[in-house]
C-alpha cells in the first residue's frame, strides 16, 4: 500500500529526527535527507522559556560528555536461570534490552501479502473493498507484518516484530513510487463520493375512463324443430331464387352472403361520412365559388359613382337542381332565421303541363346542390316558411291541397296534408301564409285558391282543421256584373297579404283584377274593393314602413302603388313594365324601393324617391329572351335578390350601391339605442313616402281648384 | 299408405341434403363471421361426438385470433338469452341439429 506506506514513513521522522543523529550514525539518509529540508525551510526563531537558566559564556562553552547507550536502564542485568546443563544457576549474559511503552495495531497490509492481493483482486468493487478492509485490518496488520521481516528487506530488523515499525518506513517510498501507476483505491481519510443527486419530479396520477364497447342483446331458442324450419326456409329462398337444381354447398351460401353483407356495409359507411361530406361538399364549392362570394361580401359597382341615379344588378350563384329543371319556379322564401337559406317551390304554371313538384331548400353556401328536397305528386304552388320556426313549411299544391312540411323530420312527405275529407281547395292554391299562433298556441295558416274561397287551417295534434275565412264569390259580384254572366260571378283568389300591423286586415288580389280590403271578423263582406286591373292581380303586398300603401301587380304588364286613405279609388302611382309582371316586392330596407320580375325575363327596380316615373335599374337577367321570370324575393339582411325563372333556375343577383341608398345617418346618432333607432328609421321612411304622395296629390289638387 | 312412404323418404332425403352449416343471426364483419363460421365447422366436425370438447375448441381458437373473452354454446337443444359486444355474435345451425352460439362479452 503505496500511500499508507510513505504516510506512515513520513510522520516518525520528524518525531525522531534527534534522536536519529545521535543515536545512528550510519543512518545517512535521514540526515541528508534533513539537509534537505533545512536549505528551503525558513531560519527557526527561538522561544525561550522565562524561567531558563541564564548561562554565562564559560558555562555554555563546557563540555559535558554523555554516552547513550541502547541499554535499558531498567532492565535487570544480574538475571540468574538454573542450567540443567550444568545443574547449576548461572548468569545470563544477554539481557532483553527492549522496552514497550505503546503499542498500537495499524490497518495496513503489505502489498506484497496475500491479502493485499486477493483484496486488490476484488478491487474493482472499489468502495466495498475499503469498508472490508477496514474491517478486517486488525489481523490483516500481522501477517503484514510477518510477511515483512519474512521478506527480509531489512538488515536491522532480524530481531525486530511489531516495535521496529518505525524503521520500517524510510525506505519504503521507492517501492511505493514504483507503484504508482497501478490501479488507486481510494484515498480513506478525504475521499468523497462524486455522484450528485437530481431533482426528482413530483408524481402526478391521470386516469381517464372510455366508453365501455357498444353491447346488445340477442335471444333465441335452439330445437330441433326450429333448426329443421330453418333450413327448410333457406332451402326454398336458395330454390326461389336460382330456379334451378339446389346445390347446397357452402360457398354458394357464401357469395350470397357476402353480396348482402357489401352492400349492407356500404349503405352504413355513406350514412356514417354524411356529416363529413356535407362539410367537405361545402369547402369543395367554397372554393369553386370563391370570385362569387368575394363579389357577393365586397364588389360594389363602380360605375355608380358616374351614373348618379341608376343602378345595376350583379348576377351571382345560379341556382338549379337536376330533377327540378324542368318546373317552373313558383314560388320564392327566404328562411326568417338563416339569412343564406330560402326555399323554392317548383311546378308548372301551364295548365296543360301538369306534373309533379318540388320544394327544395338552398344555401347561399351551397350552390351545387339543395340542402333539403321534397318531392310531390302535385305542383307545388305557392310555400311559406313559418317565422319563429323555421324548420316547418306550409305549401300549396295545384291539386288544392295544402301540407306543412318538417325539415326535422326525415320524412319524404309532409306531416300534415289536408285530404278532399278535410275541405280542401277545388283548385290550384296560390298561395299561403303562417299566421300567428291562435288562442291555443296552435299553429295555423291562411290559404288562397282560384276556387274563391280563403282558409284558415289549424295543426291540431296530428291533423289539419280547415275553417273558410271569406268565400269570394258574393253577390256584390253578381251585382256589378253587367250582363249578369255566370262567369262574372265566381272571384278566384290569386294573391292575398296580410297587413303588418293591423292583425285583421289582409289584402285579396283576384284572377279578375279586383283587390278587396278584408277582414278576418267579417266572412261576408268586403271593407272594400278597387278595380285595380283588367287581368289576374298576381301579386298584392303591403308597405314594409307604411301602413296604408301596398302595392299590386298584373298580368295586364302594370305594377300599381295605392294609398288606402285616398278618396278616390285610384292608384297612386301606375307603372307601365311592357309585359306581364310575375311578381313584385318591396324592398326590406326601404319604404320607395320596389323591384317587379316580368316575364321577358327583365327585372325591374324602383325608388320613388329618385324616379317617380321610370324605374332606376331596368335589367334582363336570363340567357334566353323565351325564360320568363316568376319570382322575386328580397334578402332580409343583405343586399341580394333572387330570381325564379320557369326553367327551374334561380338566380341569385346583387344590388349595386344606388338601387340601395339608405339615409344618411346623423352625427352623433352612433351611441343611440338599437330600438330608438329602428323607430328612427320607422319614422323617416314614413315620412319618406308621406312627402311623396303629398307632391303626388298637390297637383291634382291644384287641378281641381282650376276646374 | 304408399304415398305416405315416399313422402317421408322425399323428406329424409332432404333432411340429409341440410347439412350446411346455416348462419340465423350475426352482425360480425364479413371476414371474421366466415372465419368464426369455417372455426365451428372444423371443430363440430372434428368432435362430433363432444359437444363439450368442441365448443372448448371453439372458445379457445376465438380467443387466440380476436382477443379474449369468447363464449361458445354447442348443443341440439337449448335457449339463451345473452348479452354480447356489437359486431362480436354468431349464431348458427350446422349439421342439421347443432345449434352454435358463438359471442363476445368481457
């Protein structure tokens, strides 16, 4: 053990260094070794005690001459042993000089010894090495020391056990030097272990719970008879079906059940990836019509600017669906609740060409293909979406009948149908409306039909309760018929509207021209009645602002505003469209905006607040001269109409910036109340129109004073 | 009496002729229902005189080759009413008396 070695070789000789230089003389080493040390170490400054002797020179410089000996002075020196030899007690002459004051066991071993090696051997368990060491040092020390003076690497030390320890030590450091390089153990007495510790990070637990695998429960009875029965039964489906020698055999089992079972699975997927198509269908068209729906959010026509008064429309998506392309569109709704969604009602408007209808529902989202579609045996004519809930539909069908539809449910048909049982029209029902709930909270809806009559129906439970709100052919008719024709007599229904704000009152235009004021308290008479036109008022609707004015329109190519407080009874204002007007609507945002559909495919947009006498935007909006427009609808929050044309087709177009001028708004008026403001604008276009009719009847006036 | 004879051999014979096996009720996929099916074939074949030793075998190849927890009825006479995961049943006939039930429920 190299390191214990010189440690323990190191530490006497300082203890001993006097002692060294009298008492061994020939021990050269230790002196040289001293000289050493004195040419480096500093010059040492005496301490002297208080108390020492004050010497004078003389006394300093005698001489006392002191001879040491290796004696024991306490060891007997006249020991007396009895010698068998002689059979006499004689003197020993050699005394043990050697006295033991301490004595104290080390803990190191050679590295020479045995146990040095088998220990070294173990070494590469570095740690568990010294601890063992340690322990087993006490016997360890003896065979070191054994070995030692066994080895004979010292002279002196023949006689020498434990005691010459001291003298061991000087010249052990070659060997240890030599040594060095082998492998080191630890150093015992300032060794520390290099291995740190980590911050360990806190345990948290997380555990989640899955929806246990779907189950169902299946119950059956094995006998014998019923496994007979059974395969009696699939041994005549296998006959039926092959109409040949049975076979049975697995494999055709097989291929009919696997054909089965594809198509079964084939059916499941498409119902399960419809959420995911719908969705992908609509990203797909996003992006097709993504210059559609850039100009339908953004495009505004420049041109305006340079036109100061006219107005232009921008044609967008195009509407049409493949089985409907064929039938005219008949009618026209926006959803009340989704500003993208309307319905379209299909059928034919040729008496000669009747045949089936559809109801199909659009999103302005998705132009490719409709969202919802029922299909009917009859024409559908006319179909209102109900305002506070917008999943049912009432339509009218040109078989009479009236059904309500339920988008909710998956129903191919409607929920409610009225039936020849439960009075429904003798003729085509042109068109119908939702009112609102009755004193139950049913819901219930008005019909019209060129039959004459005018029916309220009411959803009660599962069926559909009709009662006849006003029967047209009357005998006033009869009265003011001339000739006294039978014709004359029957009025046919062809438009009705409901007025805004009065719930009772409610316009009916006619196939004869006419237009009566009714109310809902009377069934017999008439509040009023204009000869508004020489053919069928296709369509009668009041002011969106003001309640006296409504408007009408005819085949007989003319739109008519009138005004119900005037005296006599004449429009207000007449517009000549040169050709039959299919449909007429005001505009939602304000009180003079109207636009009017003809059926040489032009649409026409009015405000009398501009132009009293031609229309601001005069525009042909179909491909083909021959397509006759049928409908008009406004958007209710943005600036679109649609457009029905009797080839299926819907357009869909945009109103430039000067077929919408809205008032401009006041400074300060930002902060005011949704409510106040809505009230505001009540009031101003009110006023709007009131001015018009005003500047309208001051010259009449001015006339009459002159006549 | 003649014509009875004929009818009932006319019967027999087809009686013998039923012998495939026959699937009344199973919502497996297509793969593993003809799998299962061929696994109950082979065993009923295989121990057509233990009812027992067959539906062992049917119960531990289902469990090795779809995971575990498969249950398998043979018998010619019996009722059940079981409670068993979606896409994991298959009763059949085979042999003309055998029923098979064959499910999974863990």
């Amino acid at each position: 053990m190299p390191t214990k070695g010189t440690a323990r070789g190191k530490a006497p000789p300082g203890a001993d260094k006097r002692k060294a230089k009298t008492i061994k003389d020939d021990d050269t080493i230790t002196e040289l070794r001293e000289d050493l040390d004195d040419d480096w170490t500093q010059p040492k400054q005496l301490v002297k005690p208080d108390d020492q002797l004050q010497l004078s020179e003389a006394e300093l410089k005698e001489e006392f001459t002191r001879i040491l000996t290796a004696n024991n002075p306490h060891a007997p020196q006249n020991i007396v042993r009895y010698s068998f030899k002689d059979l006499q007690y004689k003197q020993t002459s050699s005394v043990d000089q050697l006295a033991i004051h301490f004595a104290l066991d080390g803990n190191l071993i050679h590295k020479d010894s045995d146990e040095a090696r088998r220990q070294l051997a173990r070494g590469e368990q570095g740690v568990e090495v010294v601890s063992e060491h340690q322990s087993e040092a006490g016997d360890v020390e003896k065979a070191d020391t054994g070995t030692d003076t066994e080895g004979g690497e010292k002279a002196e030390g023949e006689s020498g056990k434990e005691g010459d320890g001291a003298e061991d030590g000087a010249p052990t450091p070659a060997p240890a030097a030599g040594s060095s390089s082998e492998k080191k153990l630890t150093n015992q007495f300032n060794f520390s272990e290099r291995a740190s510790q980590t911050y360990n990070n806190p345990l948290r637990e997380r555990g989640t719970t899955t929806e246990p695998p779907p189950r169902a429960t299946y119950s059956s009875n094995v006998t014998q008879w019923e496994i007979y029965d059974a395969y009696q039964e699939d041994f005549e489906k296998q006959e039926k079906s092959k109409e040949k020698k049975v076979v049975p055999g697995r494999k055709d089992e097989e291929t009919k059940r696997k054909k089965l079972t594809i198509v079964d699975s084939q059916s499941d997927d498409i119902s399960s990836v419809a959420r995911g198509a719908k969705i992908i269908e609509r990203m797909v068209n996003q992006n097709t019509y993504d210059d559609v729906a850039q100009d339908f959010k953004y495009y505004e026509d420049q041109s305006d600017e340079y036109r100061d008064q006219e107005g232009t429309l921008l044609p967008l998506w195009k509407f049409s669906y493949e089985k409907a392309k064929k039938l005219a569109v008949t009618s026209l709704c926006w959803s009340p609740c989704y500003t993208d969604v309307f319905a379209v009602g299909h059928g034919s408007y040729d008496f000669m060409k009747q045949s089936n209808g559809m109801i199909l529902f659009y999103t302005l989202k998705n132009p490719s293909y409709p969202e919802y579609m029922y299909q009917t045996d009859s024409g559908v004519m006319c179909l209102d979406i109900h305002p506070t809930q917008p999943y049912l539909v009432a339509a009218g069908f040109y078989d009479g009948c009236v059904g309500v539809f339920n988008i909710h449910e998956n129903k191919g048909g409607p929920i409610y149908l009225s039936t020849a049982k439960t009075g429904k029209h003798t003729d085509p029902v042109w068109q119908v409306r939702w009112q609102k709930e009755d004193l139950d909270n049913n819901l219930n809806f008005f019909s019209v039909s060129s039959d004459g009559r005018i029916t309220a129906w009411t959803l009660i439970k599962n069926e559909l309760h009709y009662m006849d709100v006003i029967q047209l052919n009357t005998n006033d008719l009869l009265a003011d018929a001339v000739d006294g024709s039978q014709l004359a007599t029957t009025g046919a229904g062809m438009s009705f509207d409901f007025h805004k704000q009065n719930d009772y009152l409610f316009l009916v235009g006619t196939e004869e021209g006419k237009v009566h004021v009714c109310s809902k308290m009377y069934s017999s008479t008439f509040l009023d009645t204009y000869n508004a036109h020489h053919m069928a008022v296709y369509r009668v609707a009041w002011n969106h602002y003001h309640p006296r004015i409504f408007i009408t329109c005819s085949a007989d190519w003319s739109v008519k505003i009138w005004d119900r407080t005037n005296s006599k009874p004449e429009p207000v204002f007449t517009f000549d469209l040169n050709s039959a007007v299919g449909d007429v609507a005001w505009a939602p945002y304000s009180s003079t905006v109207f636009a009017a559909v003809t059926t040489d495919g032009k649409v026409h947009v009015y405000d009398l607040n501009v132009n009293k006498y031609e229309a601001i935007c005069e525009q042909l909006v179909t491909p083909k001269k021959k397509t006759k427009l049928t409908h008009i609808s406004f958007n209710t929050e943005y600036p679109v109409i649609i457009v029905g044309d009797d080839r299926g087709y819907v357009t869909c177009l945009k109103l430039s910036p000067n077929l919408r001028k809205m008032p401009k708004e006041k400074k300060g008026t930002e902060q005011v109340k949704p409510e106040e403001k809505a009230a505001q604008k009540l009031e101003f276009e009110v006023n709007k129109m009131e001015k018009l009719l005003a500047m309208v009847r001051q010259p009449d006036n001015k006339e009459k004073e002159k006549h | 009496m003649a014509e009875e004879v004929v009818e009932k051999k006319t019967e027999e014979t087809k009686r013998v002729i039923h012998t495939y096996p026959l699937i009344r009720h199973s919502d497996m996929n297509e793969e593993m229902r003809t799998e299962a099916m061929e696994l109950c074939v082979t065993a009923c074949e295989k121990f057509s005189s233990n009812n027992e030793n067959a539906a062992k075998m049917i119960k531990e190849t289902m469990d090795k080759k779809f995971g575990a927890s498969w249950h398998a009825v043979v018998g010619e006479g019996f009722g059940f009413e079981i409670t068993h995961e979606v896409k994991n049943i298959l009763y059949m006939f085979f042999g003309g008396t055998y029923g098979i039930v064959v499910w999974k429920c863990s």
